[in-house]
C-alpha cells in the first residue's frame, strides 16, 4: 500500500528533515501482522515506520501469532546455519581476521548474552564481539529499544551462521537517523571493518546524497537491504556505492542444487529518483536512467525465515525472522567469506557465479520495465543479479 501522508504530517516533517520524493516506497503499518493462510502465519515489522525523510526503519518482520505477538518456540525453528550454508553452496571454514559490523540505532542490552546462546545452540565457536557507540565508545550506549534489539539479534545470527570464523562488530546509532546511522557506519569501517550490513532503510529524500560518502569506503563491502513493502525504492539501498540486497523466497526441492527460490513479493525494487546510475549498470539491463536496486538477494520471506534468538524485552529466546534483514546480513558474510574486499562492481563482472532468480514478483502494478518488479533471466529489480553460489562472485 502506498505511503499516505496528511498535509498537516507532510508540513510538520518538512520542518524537521529533507522533503520526501513522492516516488519513495510503500510501507505498512508496524504491529498490523500480515497474514499468510496456507502455513498459518502471520509476521509484522519489528519497527514501525515514521514516514518521515531521513528516517530510517529497520526492515525485520518477525513472525507472529494472529495477535501481533512473536511466535515463540521451545527451540531452534525456522533456517538454521546448515541450512543457509547448504541453499548458497558456502564454506562456513573460511573468514578468520575478517570483521562483519552491524549498524543498527538504538541499544540491545542483551546482544552479547543472545549472540552467545544462538552460537552454542548450533555449535559455532566462541566469537570476537565488539559494541560500540556510534562515536566509537564501549559504553554510553543509547536508549535501548525492543524492535531494533530484535533487528540486533537478527543480525548478528545471520553473521555467525554464513562466517562463524569471523568477528562481528555492533556499532549503535543513536537513533533512526540517517545521519546518526551514517556516522555509525563511518565509526564502523575506522574500527576496522571489512564487512559493514545495514538492515534499514526509509523513502528516498532530497539531500540523501550527502550521505553517500558514508557508505563508500574504500576496499570495504558495504549492504543495505532493499526494504520490505515491494516495488519502491529505499536509501541507503540506493547509494551507488552500496550493494543493495533484495530478498527471495528459498524451498528446499529434489533439484541438483536441492533448493529453489523465487523473488519474494515484499523485496524493495525500482529506479531511484535522486541516484545517477553507476557505471556498472546499464540503462539496457535495468530500464532505469538512474541507479536501480536491487544489485543481490538472499531470503527474506518470513515464510521461509531464519532462527533467531532474541530474549529483550516481551521476546522470550527462539523466533522465526524475514525481512531484507535477514538478507543484508548474509550478503556482507559472503564478502568476509570471499576475503577479497569484493565491491558491487565486481558482482555485475563475475554475475555467471550466482544463482540467477527467474520467477516471483513484489507486485508492482504501475507502467514500469517488467523486469523492475518481476524475476526473470539476468537482473531485475526484486533480486538484482541473484543469490550467492558459493563465494566466487563476490
């Protein structure tokens, strides 16, 4: 559904940030969970989404009961290590030195107790994790918040599932702006980053492009996720610089690869209203004059979501996540895996290395190139080039 503004909302936020582009992505309403008959579920979004330019929203939909409330289970339900290992063909053997950072806003109290217990439950070893402010610091952490603690969790699993061997950095933002967001992400590549996965992100806004230096740091793979409200486009996702992560649905199936995956219909896609479109995209490949998202993909469907262990707040331990969260994550394990500082540039180079996503779509119902909203041979929009196949592409 389309973001709808009043005037009175629109001349309030006006007051306070960039104006909104009109053309920037739908979202639905946090708490309202989204129903899914066939398997019985439902699933909401972990951080209800301001509306407001400069903003951003993380993009975790947790799965629920029919009243909203997270789905608890006794233990480990939904894709676990093995699984995502085995659907995207990777070694979980390499990644030692590398640092995966996660940006998030606001504080999880309990990430190091949580990321602990998620890794004894499936055997990883004993992990480096570092917190930090978004100034750098062990401590003075901000507000703490529970739907960006289940962002937190989320992420932080998803990094210890694809590298296990690799150290994971948390740098919190102060809050949900994106300019607090973006010195988060400049802390977390002066720290040492190799990695930095941003699982957030809000409408396009006039001035979004002051932030792009922020996310481009020489030899330092840097994701977004795409967002989880279809056809639209979302910042960061649509800095160039940025590899920006859609989201598939993934079923295991008796095919040689032994899965399969089709776009997910709430993965984020489009052609940016602000962005120039880089150099390694085409105008012939995308449909787009300017910067078009996504560039990969990894599962987000919640209907085919993730393990995660979360205990902040009214969560109670084992849940079942989707969202481009789940994907942004894993995506930027996969350069730590690859150990070779890989740039987005490189994807579109080496896009025979990937799984290409044919089918699905994220239901855009406006004239646009079908191949913005649609999963077909070669790049589109829900699912960029295509999933990992190992790390060779990346």
């Amino acid at each position: 559904m389309p973001r709808l503004r009043t005037f009175t909302a629109l001349l309030f936020a006006s007051l306070l940030v960039p104006a909104a582009i009109a053309t920037s992505a739908s979202a639905d309403q946090g708490g309202v969970p989204k129903s899914n008959a066939a398997l019985g579920r439902s699933h909401r979004r972990s951080c209800p989404d301001t509306g407001q330019p400069g903003v951003a929203s993380c993009d975790a939909h947790v799965v629920t009961n029919a009243l909203g409330k997270p789905l608890a289970t006794s233990g480990p339900s939904g894709y676990n290590p093995t699984d995502l290992a085995s659907a995207y063909k990777l070694s979980t053997s390499g990644g030692a030195g590398q640092t995966v950072a996660i940006v998030d806003a606001y504080d999880d109290p309990n990430a190091a107790a949580d990321l602990a217990a998620y890794r004894n439950a499936f055997g990883l070893p004993a992990v480096n994790f570092t917190k930090l402010n978004q100034s750098g610091v062990q401590g003075s952490y901000p507000q703490a918040n529970g739907g960006w603690a289940e962002e937190i969790s989320l992420d932080v699993d998803m990094v210890s599932a694809i590298c296990p061997k690799c150290n994971i950095m948390l740098v919190e933002a102060s809050s949900s702006s994106m300019a607090n967001l973006a010195q988060a992400v400049n802390t977390a590549a002066a720290h040492g980053a190799t990695a930095i996965s941003n699982s957030y992100g809000g409408g396009e806004f006039y001035g979004e492009g002051s932030y792009d230096s922020s996310y481009s740091h020489n030899g330092v793979a840097i994701t977004a996720s795409t967002g989880d409200s279809g056809y639209g486009v979302e910042y960061p996702a649509a800095s160039p610089n940025v590899t920006a992560v859609g989201g598939t649905s993934l079923q295991p199936a008796s095919n040689a690869r032994g899965w399969t995956e089709t776009a997910w219909s709430g993965a984020g896609s489009g052609c940016s209203a602000v962005e120039k479109r880089p150099g390694f995209q085409t105008s012939t490949n995308t449909g787009c004059s300017n910067r078009a998202v996504a560039d990969v993909s990894a599962v987000a469907d919640p209907n085919t979501g993730v393990a995660v262990y979360d205990t902040y707040g009214s969560d109670t331990g084992w849940e079942v996540f989707g969202g481009t969260s789940v994907a942004s994550p894993i995506i930027a394990s996969v350069y730590a895996l690859a150990s070779d500082g890989g740039s987005v540039g490189g994807l579109y180079s080496h896009k025979t290395l990937l799984n290409d996503v044919t089918s699905g779509t994220n239901g855009c119902k406006r004239r646009v190139a079908l191949q913005l909203c649609t999963g077909g041979l070669g790049w589109d929009g829900p699912t960029g080039l295509g999933t990992p196949s190992g790390t060779g592409a990346f």
